[in-house]
C-alpha cells in the first residue's frame, strides 16, 4: 500500500514537472517572439515587420488608434486601447501598428510585453516552421 503510494506521488511530480516545463518553455518563447516582434516594429520598415509575422496570420483588430476614456489615478491620465472584433491579415496588422507608431514624435525604445494568459493548455499551441509557438488566435477570440 505504501508503495502504491509512493509510485502515486511519483507520477503526480513527474506529471507536474512535465507541464511546468511546457508552460515554461512556451512562455519563453513568447517572449522570444515578442522581443523579435518589438525589434522590427522599431525598425519601422513594414519589410522587418512582415518577416516576424505568419503569412497567414489573422486576428482581431487591437485598436491601437482608439483610446477608450481616461481613467485618473493619482493624477495620471490612464487610457486603454479599444480592440475591435474586425479581422485584419498581416498587412493590415502592419499597418495599424505603423500607424499608430506614427503617431509619435520620437521613440526611444519599443517592447512588447505579455499582459496575461486567459488559459493555456499543451495542445494550445502550434509550431510550423516559420513560427514561433504562440497562439496564431488573438486572445480577443476566447
């Protein structure tokens, strides 16, 4: 019975241990991904930018041109952008991220961070190889 157990225990810790390691590896190479990304969106040049997304990439639309109301918080000014439900393909991804670049009189520098992860699972992602292991849907759509 005690080793019924401990074979039990043991299962469950290599179980665990297999999965975090998935969930870190993918984090990882979010990050990766993202860090690529902000490198050629600095660049500026849709070329730089086209080459860090999937040909057949599709997603809602992130709204970076429609600020929603300001919050205030200490006396700061705090909007959030307003994504809307319209897909857009790779090209019009560029162009609303180069627009809203833009926009701007100076950049010193771009990142691109993760702001959470509604849910994740292993069979969440896909690789191919001209991507990189992130969701191909945006998180607009869970």
């Amino acid at each position: 019975m005690v080793a019924l157990a401990m074979l039990g225990l043991w299962a469950s810790g290599r179980w665990a241990e297999e999965h975090g390691r998935s969930f870190l590896e993918t984090g990882r190479a979010a990050v990766r991904a993202l860090d690529d990304l902000a490198a050629g969106l600095a660049s500026g040049e849709p070329a730089a930018i086209e080459r860090r997304l999937d040909p057949g990439y599709s997603g809602a639309r992130l709204g970076l041109a429609e600020l929603g109301p300001a919050e205030r918080r200490d006396g700061v000014a705090i909007s959030r952008f307003r994504p809307g439900t319209d897909e857009l393909d790779r090209t019009g991804a560029i162009r609303e991220w180069l627009a809203y670049l833009d926009g701007f009189d100076a950049i010193e520098r771009i990142e691109l961070h993760l702001d959470r992860v509604e849910s994740w699972s292993t069979g969440w992602t896909k690789r191919t190889p001209s991507t990189s292991p992130i969701p191909r849907r945006s998180p607009m759509d869970a």
